[in-house]
C-alpha cells in the first residue's frame, strides 16, 4: 500500500490478512470493489520482524497486520 504525505513523499507499506479476513478481502476484489489505486483507509496494527537481507545480513521488515479496509 501507498501513502502520499502532505509534503509529496510517498511511502509504501507492506498489507498483511490472515484466514477469514484474507478471503473476505479476496473475494471484495474479485467483485470489484477494491482494486488499484482506489483509495481505502486500512486498520489494522504494526508488526516488526527481522529476515536475512539479501547479502544475509539481518533487517527489520514492518508489516501493518489487517483487520479492516473501508473504501473512501
């Protein structure tokens, strides 16, 4: 996901939904009511993990964990 802050800079966020969430969202999109580049308001909570990064060397990877996405 895509956020333009006020002062032109955009940031992107990685979506993450677990089971029933996941297929409600799967199945909005396949009806036609989220698709890209619309704009929605997601609720959900920040996660942070560590993986290996490329060259392996540890980072932290942040995740917005879902629990709601309305369209705006």
């Amino acid at each position: 996901m895509a956020v333009h802050d006020v002062d032109g800079k955009t940031s992107w966020h990685t979506i993450v939904a677990f089971r029933d969430r996941a297929a409600a969202l799967q199945k909005r999109v396949e009806q036609g009511d989220l698709v890209k580049g619309r704009e929605v308001d997601v609720i959900g909570f920040l996660h942070t993990k560590e993986e290996a990064g490329r060259d392996g060397t540890p980072k932290k990877v942040e995740e917005v964990y879902v629990v709601a996405v309305k369209k705006r």
